[in-house]
C-alpha cells in the first residue's frame, strides 16, 4: 500500500480525526459554520490533498487555498483559524501514515503530504498577506535554512 491507496481507504477516518481536531481548537468562525460545514471544508481540502498525491500536481492546491483566503479573509477570519484547518488535517494524516504504512515508506509519504499541504498553507498565507497589507506577498524563499549560513 502506498500514501494514495492508505489515503483512499482512511478518507473517514482521517477526516473526523480532523473535525475532532478542529474541535480541540474552539475556533470562533469554524466553531459558529457547526460541525457539518466544517467536515465539508475538511473534505474537500482533503479531496484535493490526496489528488495532489496521486497526480503530483500541486496547481489545484494552489488554486484553492488563493480561493480560501480570499473567502475567509472577507468573512473575518483569522489566518491562524484558517492555517489550523490545514495543520489538523496534516496531523490526521500523519497518524494514519503512521499507524498503517511500514516504516521504510515513512519518509516519501510525510514528505509528500506535506509537501501538499505546505504548498497550500504558503499559497493561502501569501494571498492572505496580500489581501490584508494591500501589498503582493511573495513565497518565502527558505534555501539558506537548507544549504546551511549561506552569505553570512
């Protein structure tokens, strides 16, 4: 089994571990949506999580948090409110990956989901930036945290 069929087989599951996570977290905005709104945003950030998987195309991820950011900027929420949502879902997944893929396949499956997942937290959290200092946001470029003291 590798992180898309693990992925398709735990969507439930990995989905209401994650509207439990939320729970946790007593966000007002996600909190005032109820619990049926919010499994259904989980579920298609989800959805397009375990596609980017699948397909190693991360556009729609992209595509959609630049739409959540807008939305849920316009709504009032807090970028923390919003980049939980994303964080909890990553959780849920990591525990499933955990808990049903052997050890050796550890590495590629955290790495691409959070690949996923990472990518749309930057796509959401530059639009929201953007969005809320009228000033474009660009992705921050973290090479120097990777290569070691680069120039210093």
């Amino acid at each position: 089994m590798d992180l898309s069929d693990l992925l398709h087989q735990q969507t439930n599951a990995i989905i209401e571990d994650a509207v439990k996570g939320m729970s946790r977290a007593h966000l007002r905005h996600y909190q005032e949506a109820g619990e049926a709104h919010l499994r259904q945003r989980l579920k298609a950030l989800f959805v397009l999580s375990a596609r980017a998987v699948k397909e190693k195309n991360l556009g729609p991820m992209v595509a959609h948090a630049d739409v959540v950011a807008r939305e849920r900027f316009e709504a009032g929420y807090d970028l923390s409110e919003v980049l939980t949502a994303f964080n909890v879902l990553e959780e849920a997944i990591w525990t499933r990956v955990l808990a049903e893929l052997p050890p050796s396949e550890y590495a590629e499956a955290l790495g691409l989901i959070s690949t996923v997942l990472g990518t749309g937290k930057d796509a959401l959290a530059c639009r929201y930036v953007t969005l809320a200092s009228k000033v474009k946001a660009t992705s921050l470029d973290l090479q120097s945290l990777f290569t070691g003291l680069g120039g210093l």
